[in-house]
C-alpha cells in the first residue's frame, strides 16, 4: 500500500517522521495517517511533495512493483498521469512557467521523436 511504500523510503533515506514534515511543509501527524493507511487518498500535491523530499519520482511512489516499461498500458497510464502532476507542481509552487514551457517542449520533442520510430 501507498502508506507502507512512504514509510520504506523515508527510513532507507534515514529520515524521521518529523524531518519528512518539515522538508515537505506537511503536518507530522497527517504524514504518520497516510503511512499507518489511515489516510488513504492523499492529494497529488501532497504525493508531488513527498516523492520530492524523498528523491524519487511517482511511479516508484504509487507503483513500487512495476517497472515503467513493463507494458504499453503501464506506459499510458503513466503518460496519462503527467498532466496531472505537471498541474499539481505548478500550483504547488514547486515549477514555473518556465519550467512547463521546457516540460512542454520536451514532451513535444519526445512525441516527435515517437512518430519518426
């Protein structure tokens, strides 16, 4: 589960519950909900800022099992999700606008970049 995946990472960073909260501007308390599964559904602003603090990306976040080019659908589903974080770091304050037009114009060159394979 999401919960456990957090606190694995966080204890092989050797990082304290309470040193996660303050990297991520996160109250202590609902950081320990979501990682004893009380909390289930945290925001992905909240997960944006935890897979930050914790240095990895959201896929090994939310799919520590599966490897990103497992499957075509996985890469969907992953592709698919981009939007959805790029929306969530630009509001979060954790990108600009200048980040999402170099974040646009990479996504761009990659799609062009697919159709010529």
């Amino acid at each position: 589960m999401l919960g456990s995946q957090i606190q694995k990472l966080r204890q092989e960073k050797k990082l304290t519950l309470s040193q996660l909260a303050e990297k991520t501007d996160i109250s202590k308390s609902y950081l320990s909900h979501i990682e004893r599964n009380i909390q289930t559904n945290p925001t992905i602003e909240v997960l944006v800022k935890i897979a930050a603090a914790l240095d990895v990306d959201l896929h090994t976040l939310l799919y520590p099992n599966k490897d990103i080019s497992e499957s075509t659908n996985t890469k969907k589903v992953h592709v698919t999700n981009w939007s959805e974080i790029i929306k969530a770091a630009l509001e979060a304050g954790l990108i600009n606008k200048a980040d999402l037009k170099e974040i646009s114009e990479a996504i761009e060159n990659e799609k062009q970049g697919s159709r010529k394979n």
